[in-house]
C-alpha cells in the first residue's frame, strides 16, 4: 500500500511547502493507514531523514508507529541510526516486496520513498494507492506518477477533510 | 462572475495526448480516457457534464477546436457537430482570423487573434453576470492560470495513470488552493476549487 501527501499538480517531495493544515480527519486517515500496516519499505533518503527525526518523539499516532514497526529500508550503504527492527535491501526491490506480500499478515506500507514507490508501481506490485491532495499546485518538486507506464486504477473512497484536503484511495488495478 | 477553467484529466494530471488528427481529438490518447465516464455511467454524471458546459461564454485553444493548423482551409467546424453542447459564444485562440461561426442552438465560435487576454475580455462581456470557462486544452488552461486569469477549476479527474501527454498545471507555478467540493463516481472524481491569489 502506498501513502502519500501530495499536491493538485502531482508533487510528492517536500509535501510540509503545501500541507499547511493537518485536521482531525487527516489524522484519523493516517491511524487507519497504518494500524493496518505491520511493516514499511522505505528509500534510503526518507529513512535517512526520519531516523534523525522521529526517535524520541511521541506524537501519534506515526511516532509510535515508525519507531515499533518493521522497517526495510533500499540502500547500498549500511544504515545508520537509532531504530530497532529495520533490515536492508540491497538489490532486487521488487523480489523482496513480492516475498513480504507472501507472508501472513497486515499490510506493507509505503510512505514518503518517491523511488520506492515509483519502482513498486511500475512492477506491478502495489495493491493499494492512498492520497492525501493538499488544496495547492506546488509548481516544482518530484511527482509520484512521472515514468510510469499506464496504469487503471479503481476508486475506492474520496472524501473532503474539514480544511480541505481530498482523502481518496484507489485499488490499482481495472 | 468567475473565471473557471475546465479540464477532464487523468491522475497523473493529463489532459490531452499529443498530436491531434480527424480521428483522434485527443491526441495519442484514446478520447474514453478523459470523458469514458461520460459515456459509460451518464446518469450518475449527467449533473457534472452539464457542470461543464453551464456558462455564459468559453475560451478554447485552437488544438481543441479542431486539428487544422495554419491559415484556416475547407470548412472545419469543430467536433460537436452541427448543434455543440456550448449554447452559448465560444471564443477560440487563433493567430488566424476567420469570421464567426453560427451554429445550431446558440453556439458562435469566434476566432480570437490577439491573445489570451483580448479573448477573455470578449467572453466575460458576452457572459454578462454568468461565468466564463476555460474550456481547454491543457496548454490554453496553463497560460490562464499561470497569467493569474482563473477564480476556479472543475476537475473531472479520471482513475487512470498514462504516462505522458499534456499536463494540466505544467509552467504555472505554486498556487494556493481552496477545495469548495467533491463528489466521487466509480469511474470519475469530479472536484471544484477556488484559486487563492497568493502563490
């Protein structure tokens, strides 16, 4: 399952230039997301940035979340870092996400990690797409769906958040 | 009233494919891509396709109105046939002059040769107290939003990734948004916003 803050234009990078409000449906949202997860893939940089930021922090729900749950992180280089239960993958991203799927389970989260995600959706390995749209074109920054050959995609929820963020999930999939 | 720019697009942002011909309007892009929820489910989205042309006059691009570039040859009348779906003045960017077109049921398509701003002030005139849209295509939206011409966008946005074509937003810039509604079909998310002034 692949979650993402994300702007009207496509923009997944830095999504804290445009998501200036953070409402309670938003929160309810991402405690759905991931009380549902029992392990994450995540990109080198976004572990890289997270392991600086989140230990020692107790806001929920995604400081306990991402502190507690198991984490295998794409890198070349060995990890640096505070945090319990994270594995490496080396090469063959796609094999590995493929064997986690075959385990019995919660679901396998993607968060943040645009090259993870963008890999994931390519290979056809990615069950679920899960958006959050922030009310704002942010002109500049990597998308999530630049590269990717055509995909059909099947509506599974849309809702407005107070403040105005659109909350919609797609199953990947015709 | 507001100037609001229209756009059927896939979630990826794109609105049209490239190179447009007779038999392909979209482009390298099936039109069923853009408007299949049209024509597959019309009762669930009739109120949103009648969202779309509930106007008191439009601004088109030359490459939605038809395929023909350069000076105007033959009789070229645009897609809709001979009673359009617009009922109302269509003002569309040219850098060739031609007269007006009447057609059936109030649609007149006028040929707009000096610019997007002279087009926009001939169509809030026409419109009177109804709004104006910006009918398209992608390259047309993106010169109104990035001129800061545009009050609201109606998105019909399509669960399909396709991976290449005209994108909607493409050379605007960052613009705050304000979301005013949603509602989502099966098939389409149809999602209205006003534009914030402040980048």
């Amino acid at each position: 399952m692949v979650y993402e803050l994300m702007s009207l234009d496509g923009v997944v990078e830095r999504p804290d230039a445009f998501f200036t409000d953070w409402d309670e449906a938003m929160d309810a949202n991402l405690a759905a997301v991931i009380g549902a997860q029992d392990a994450v893939v995540l990109g080198r940089r976004s572990y890289d940035e997270w392991v600086a930021y989140w230990p020692g922090r107790d806001s929920p729900p995604f400081a306990p979340f991402i502190t507690s749950v198991e984490k295998h992180v794409v890198t070349s280089t060995p990890l640096e870092g505070a945090w319990a239960d994270a594995h490496v993958i080396g090469d063959g991203l796609v094999d590995a996400v493929r064997e986690l799927k075959e385990r019995p389970g919660g679901d396998i989260g993607v968060h943040a990690s645009i090259t993870v995600a963008r890999e994931l959706l390519s290979a056809g390995v990615v069950d679920e797409l899960r958006l959050v749209i922030a009310p704002a074109i942010a002109g500049t920054g990597r998308r999530l769906l630049d590269g990717l050959p055509p995909l059909r995609l099947t509506p599974i929820r849309s809702t407005l958040s107070p403040t105005g963020y659109l909350l919609v999930d797609y199953r990947v999939g015709g | 009233m507001p100037v609001v720019v229209t756009m059927s697009i896939t979630l990826d942002g794109v609105g049209a494919g490239r190179h447009v011909t007779l038999e392909q309007p979209f482009g390298d892009l099936p039109a069923d891509t853009f408007y299949g929820w049209i024509e597959e489910a019309p009762e669930e989205n009739q109120d949103a396709f009648d969202a779309i042309v509930d106007a008191g006059a439009f601004v088109m691009g030359r490459n939605m109105f038809g395929p023909i570039t350069g000076e105007w040859t033959g009789d070229w009348r645009g897609w809709w046939g001979p009673n359009p779906p617009y009922h109302a003045p269509v003002f569309v960017l040219t850098h060739h002059p031609r007269d007006p077109l009447t057609m059936e049921g109030g649609t007149v398509f006028h040929f707009v040769t000096d610019g997007i701003e002279a087009a926009l002030e001939r169509a809030r005139d026409a419109a009177g107290d109804r709004p104006v849209h910006i009918a398209g295509g992608p390259t047309t939206a993106n010169a109104y939003l990035a001129a800061g011409l545009v009050d609201e966008l109606l998105l019909n946005v399509n669960p399909v990734v396709v991976g290449h074509g005209l994108r909607l937003f493409d050379g605007v810039g960052a613009l705050r948004l304000e979301q005013l509604s949603v509602r989502a079909t099966p098939l389409v998310t149809h999602a209205r916003y006003r534009v914030l002034r402040e980048g």
